[in-house]
C-alpha cells in the first residue's frame, strides 16, 4: 500500500467561500457576522486570554502567593561621618551612643558609616560597616574602626 493510494475518510466537500459584508441577502451582511457594537466589532481587536469583558479577572481576583524576598531584606540604617563631629575627642561611639545623640533614630538590622564630610576628632567607632572612604577618614584622624557582627535575624 502507498500513501498516494489512501482515501481520507470524513467529508471531502470544500466549502463555500463567504463573502462577508455584502447585504442582507448573503446572511453575513451589515455587521459581517461581528455582531452589533462593542469592542469585538471593531476593526484590530484583540484581547487578553484572561479577558473577561471588563469584569475583575479571575487572575487579578486571586490572592497572591509564592516567594517574595522582602523578609530576607536586612534594614541598614546609613549615617556619614561629619555627624560625628557632635562626640567628645578620644570618645567611643557605638550604636547605642548614637541612638541617644540623635544621630540615628533606631538601630535595626545594623549600622553602616558612610564617609560625606569631614571628621575632626579622634575616635573609636563601632559599627556593624564602614564604607572604604569612612574607614580612611576615621583612621586619618588617628581614630579606630571595630566592626560588630550582624545580629541575628528572627523575622
């Protein structure tokens, strides 16, 4: 047996072309079988697959859930080095010192030193981190940098 040999089984008969949009005679006049107004009537429309005619989305509906990296995030509350200026020469300065200058409002996930200004003091400064040019100006004034270990996250 051959493939060239073989009969499609099931209706053979082409259909008829229809020409749309020419009377009301044809069946497929006036509108084109698009219907009266609206979105779909129109010329280039084309939806969404979740489209439901203007009503909510079931995909929008439906709460959200899944992975969201946002409780991993670590809160660093940022300070610069001219803030500080406001301690006492040769003083040590960690987050709680600072806390109770005014120099940060809370000690979150941890401290970071960023190096804007000028210092003009010797001092120890305690901080969970240092930016490269906050460490140089602290130790340029004869002053030391400690870093405190990151506290342990429960969240």
């Amino acid at each position: 047996m051959e493939l060239s040999v073989i009969k499609r089984k099931g209706n053979t008969r082409k259909r008829p072309m229809v020409r749309k949009g020419r009377g009301p005679g044809t069946g497929k006049g006036k509108t084109a079988g698009r219907g009266g107004k609206g979105a779909s009537a129109r010329t280039g429309f084309s939806h969404k697959f979740y489209f439901e005619g203007g009503q909510m989305p079931l995909v929008r509906r439906l709460p959200k859930v899944g992975f969201n990296n946002h409780r991993f995030t670590k809160d660093i509350v940022v300070f610069n080095v001219r803030d500080l200026n406001e301690f006492d020469d040769g003083a040590t300065v960690g987050p709680d010192e600072l806390v109770k200058q005014g120099v940060i409002n809370k000690v979150s996930d941890g401290v970071k030193v960023l190096g804007d200004g000028d210092l003009e003091k010797k001092l120890t400064v305690r901080a969970h981190r240092f930016s490269k040019s906050a460490r140089e100006k602290i130790e340029a004034k004869g002053g030391k940098c400690e870093v405190i270990e990151m506290p342990k996250q429960d969240k």
